[in-house]
C-alpha cells in the first residue's frame, strides 16, 4: 500500500507536465501569431507613410510649376536683352514663390528690435548708436514653418559705441 500513493503522485504529475506542455505550446502559437501581425502591421504602416510622403512631394512640385515656367520665361527674356522684361519676370517669379511658400506656412523671421538667439544667428557684433544686443543688419533672411525654425536670419548685432578717449 505504500507503494500506491507514490504511483497516483507520478500519474498526476504526468498529467500536468502534459497540461504546461499543451499551454507551453498554446502560448508559444499565440506569441508567433502576434509577432507576424505586428511585423505585417510595421509593412503596411511604413507603406502609407511613403504614400503619404509621395502625395505631398507631388503637391508640392504640382504647385511648383507655374514658378518654374514664369523663371522660363524670364529666362527668355534675358536672352533677348529685354531687361525691364527680365527684372519684371524675376519679380514676377519671386513673388509667385513667395505666394505658394507662404500658403505652405512658411514665414520670414522677424528681424526688427533686440537679437533673440532661438530665431537669429549673430554672425557678427558691430558698434553702433542704436541699443545694444538689437539687429542692425540682416545678412541672410530667417524663415519658420509653423513653429520650426527652417533656418536662423543670419544678423549683425549691435555692440557698444567705442568712445575715443
């Protein structure tokens, strides 16, 4: 009798070797299943962001044709030595740049009044009349889209007058 307990025991413990054995390789199905639904959904997200990334580029360059064709023209122009043709077409042409760039939301950074470092780059500082640390000159024109800064406006800054002794 002492030896059915002990027969009963191993019995169980077959039992439930099989049952973690059967959940084991339940888990282990569920686990590749998950892992190829996440790998087809990491494919698909990164074939609509392309998507989305070529619908906007081709937007954009649709937009950008008539400036491309007045710059032709301008160009025509230039090479028939009309100048008042040519300086009304690079006008004409920058203009309708600048028309499409803002409705896009870029914006020229604003340069009056003191240097702020988040939006001006100080190329130089120059001793000037005017108060210290404001904008006296603009070398290169700064733009924003929306909040982001594109690019800094490059500017020199005023220093202290030099007083002569």
């Amino acid at each position: 009798m002492a030896d059915e307990p002990q027969v009963t025991d191993s019995a169980e413990e077959s039992l439930d070797v099989e049952a973690l054995q059967a959940e084991r390789d339940e888990l282990f199905d569920r686990l590749q299943r998950l892992a190829a639904e996440f790998d087809n959904f990491r494919k698909r997200n990164a074939r609509e962001t392309a998507a989305t990334i070529e619908r906007a580029n081709e937007r954009l360059v649709k937009e950008l044709l008539p400036v491309l064709d007045d710059l032709g023209r301008a160009l025509e122009a230039a090479s028939e030595h009309e100048e008042a043709k040519l300086e009304d077409g690079v006008r004409l042409v920058h203009r309708a740049l600048s028309e499409l760039m803002a409705k896009e939301g870029l914006a020229e950074i604003e340069t009056e009044g003191k240097f702020d470092p988040h939006v001006h780059e100080a190329l130089l500082s120059q001793p000037s009349d005017e108060e210290e640390g404001s904008v006296i000159e603009v070398v290169q024109k700064g733009y924003k889209l929306g909040d982001k800064v594109l690019r800094p406006a490059r500017v020199v800054v005023a220093a202290p007058p030099i007083h002569e002794a």
